[in-house]
C-alpha cells in the first residue's frame, strides 16, 4: 500500500489529559495499534508527572523532574504526540485550544480528572491572592510564593489533600490551623474503630503543627464516641454530593467554552 494513502487511514485517537489516566490510555492505545496517531493534550504540563508525590516536591525532597514515572523520550519512541495548551472547544471531528490550534480526530477521550471545589463562601473573591488549592504543578507554584516560615495558614478540608498540606506547611515552619467539618480528619480512610490505634500517630504528627493542632489532637479522643456516622458527617456527605455534582457540570461548562 502506498505510504501516504496508508498513513491517511490511520485511526486518529486525541487524549485530553495527560495524567495517569491519559497517559496510561496513551500507552495502551499504542499497545494496541502500531500505526494509529495519537496525540496527548495538557494546559499543565509537558509531560505526565504523579501528582500524587506534589508534598515530596513542595516539602523538597524531590525536584519537579523526579516527579515524572517515565523517561521523557518515551513518549517519541511510542510515537505519541504530546501538545501543550488548553482544550477550549471540542466539536464532531476536532478540538479547538486557547491557542487557536484545531486538532482533528477519530476517536476523542477526556481524560481531565477533577477539578477542586472552590467554596461560595462570603468573601472568597476578596481573598483570592492567598486563596489557592493544592491540585496542580501552577497551585504549587502559588503555594511555594505564598509561603513563609512563621506566617500563618489556615488549610480547610481534612481529606488526604488538606492532611498532606498541613504536613508541608509544617515543614516550611507556618503556623497552620486546620479546619475539618467531619469529627475527625481523613474520614474516608479512617473508620472510628481505628481511631484508638491512631491517636498516638496523629498526637506525633501534631507536634509538627501550631499549638492549637497539638491541642486539638488530644481533645480529640471525645470525637471517638460518636456514633460511625454523626449528624455532621452525613450533612458533609450531602455537602460532597452537591460539590460533585457542581465539579461535574463546572469541567462540561468549561469543555464547552
Ligand atoms: C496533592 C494530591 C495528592 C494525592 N494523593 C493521592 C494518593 O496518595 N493516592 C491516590 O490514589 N490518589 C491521590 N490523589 C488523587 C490522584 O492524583 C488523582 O486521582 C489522579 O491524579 C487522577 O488522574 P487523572 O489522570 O484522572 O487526572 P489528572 O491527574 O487530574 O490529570 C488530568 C489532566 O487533564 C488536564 N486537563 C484538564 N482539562 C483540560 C483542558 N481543558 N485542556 C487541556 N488539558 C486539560 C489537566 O491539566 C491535567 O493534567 C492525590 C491528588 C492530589 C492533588
């Protein structure tokens, strides 16, 4: 077969994301099918990076490039294309960026992850030059400007996120005050029976944090007794429904435009 008509029948698959998600499925893909086009989109990043590891980078104890699980050539020898830019609008046959670069397709996946929640609290905007997430490469870019050793941070969220925040801006010597909606921080993965078992990690961890945290940390064994799911439990998971269902529809608004 001629070249360039066997190159016009290649499938054309365009991954939106490139975190583990897009990579793997770009991997996979090329497992798959030696000849198609694949090409990778991100308005983060050059290359896949885990963002996982984010603390080890803030807290320093590994670079931004330790962060990325492949070689950077890789992604050439699989003959995977990666694009960098912000995937503003997508339509039948092609996605459009901020650029203004249009790049066809057969086959689209979006790959985009999450997106924070961004309460509506009352003065919020006001706030917005201190007010940041701990998601992406630019939140910790933020971060790591915002940060000073003996200024003072209040982190809001006590999932493993808000956790691993804390632990980096203790690091970095801030005063930190941690505020949780549940009785206890990382309520997802810590069940009120292994509670006993924890508070002797959790009252170490808090001598890295303000003395308020320490404080808090040994009253918290009153919290044990409540029932596996306090009224205030059950309106943070109605809370993490509605904010679902809002981070939902704010990633389609924002594929739209
Ligand atoms: C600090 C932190 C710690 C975590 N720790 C853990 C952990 O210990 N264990 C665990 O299991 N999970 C952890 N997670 C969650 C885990 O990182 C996510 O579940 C995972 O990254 C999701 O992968 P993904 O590929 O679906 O999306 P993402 O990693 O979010 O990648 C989506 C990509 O799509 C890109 N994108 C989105 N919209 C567009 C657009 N319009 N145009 C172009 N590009 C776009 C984004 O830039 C991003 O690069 C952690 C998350 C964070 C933030």
């Amino acid at each position: 077969m001629p070249s360039s008509l066997y190159s016009d029948l290649r499938m054309r698959y365009v991954i939106i994301g490139n975190g583990v998600a897009g990579a793997t499925a770009a991997m996979t893909l090329r497992k798959r099918d030696e000849t198609a086009s694949i090409t990778m989109i991100s308005g983060e990043s050059d290359y896949f990076f885990s963002r996982t590891a984010l603390m080890y980078a803030y807290m320093d104890r590994m670079t931004l490039r330790d962060l990325e699980p492949f070689e950077r050539n890789v992604w050439d020898k699989q003959a995977i294309r990666r694009v960098r830019g912000w995937v503003r609008d997508i339509n039948a046959g092609g996605v459009t960026l901020e650029s203004g670069e249009s790049i066809p397709y057969d086959r689209l996946l979006l790959a985009t992850g999450a997106q924070p929640n961004r309460p509506s609290w009352e003065g919020v905007d006001h706030a917005s030059s201190g007010f940041v997430h701990f998601v992406s490469l630019q939140d910790l870019d933020q971060c790591e400007r915002l940060t000073q050793p003996a200024g003072k941070a209040i982190v809001v969220g006590g999932g493993l996120i808000g956790v691993e925040l804390v632990e980096c801006l203790a690091h970095h010597g801030m005063d930190v005050t941690f505020l949780i909606l549940e009785p206890w921080y990382w309520p997802v993965a810590m069940a009120t029976e292994s509670m006993p078992f924890m508070m002797p990690l959790l009252c170490v961890a808090a001598r890295y944090g303000s003395a308020e945290a320490k404080r808090d940390a040994w009253t918290m064994p009153s919290a044990m007794s409540s029932p596996p799911m306090s009224k205030s439990a059950s309106a943070g998971t109605g809370m993490r429904q509605e904010a679902r269902a809002r981070r939902r529809s704010a990633r389609f608004d924002r594929m739209r435009r």
